[in-house]
C-alpha cells in the first residue's frame, strides 16, 4: 500500500523534537527552525534532508522512488515519491534527514514583511 502524507506526519513526529510548521507553503518538520522534510507542491512527493552523496546512491539504486529535479541540483536534497517509497525507508531517511538538520545552527525565527507606503517592505520585528 503507498504511503501517504499522513503516514510521513506521524513518522516525521514520532521523531524526538520534531515540530510540524511549513514550507514553501507546504507542510513540513523541523527542529530547531531548521528543515528536516517537507511536502512538495505536486502533493505526491517528500522533500527530504540528504548529502549529495547518499543521494546519489540512493537515486541510482531506486530511481522510481527517488528523483531530484533542476532546482535541487546544487541542494542536499532528495525528492521521494510516497506511492514507491517503503515504510521502513522512509523512516531511516528521515532518522537521517533529522541527524543533518540538528548538526546545523538553530535557526532564527523568520520575520514577517509588511507593506509600508511607497517604499515596497519592510521586515517587522517580531
């Protein structure tokens, strides 16, 4: 049976300090404001945390289940398709995924822009 988003929610959150948030207007999990998986926008494919390395390897042995397009060339980046990708395989990459993002600085929260009048946006403290 393929997997579904909400089979990757609740592995991405069985994770420890995982927070559900978005991006790129998609869901997605993170720790520390940093991006460990997301929800492409076609809906049928996870954006997952990776080396350049694994990637390769793992696009080259199975590349029905993972795949990159132009965008993600020079990303550490891997594009999973849910209806091929194993339930085991999946949480193994975000076990992964979730190692690499929590070696990185804690990011800052984003800050929102407002419009201001005649001088486009501004970044509002917050």
């Amino acid at each position: 049976m393929p997997m579904t988003f909400k089979d990757v929610r609740k592995a991405a959150l069985s994770l420890e300090h995982v927070e559900e948030g978005t991006s790129y207007g998609t869901a997605a999990f993170k720790i520390g404001g940093n991006l460990i998986a997301r929800l492409k926008e076609d809906g049928e494919s996870l954006v997952v945390g990776t080396t350049f390395e694994e990637r390769e390897e793992m696009m080259a042995t199975d590349p029905e289940t993972y795949y990159i397009t132009d965008h993600y060339l020079k990303y550490p980046w891997i594009l999973v398709r849910l209806s091929h990708v194993h339930p085991d395989a999946l949480r193994d990459l975000l076990k992964r995924a979730l190692r690499l993002a929590s070696q990185k600085p804690r990011r800052a929260p984003a800050r929102k822009r407002t419009r201001t009048s005649g001088r486009g946006f501004d970044r509002q403290r917050g």
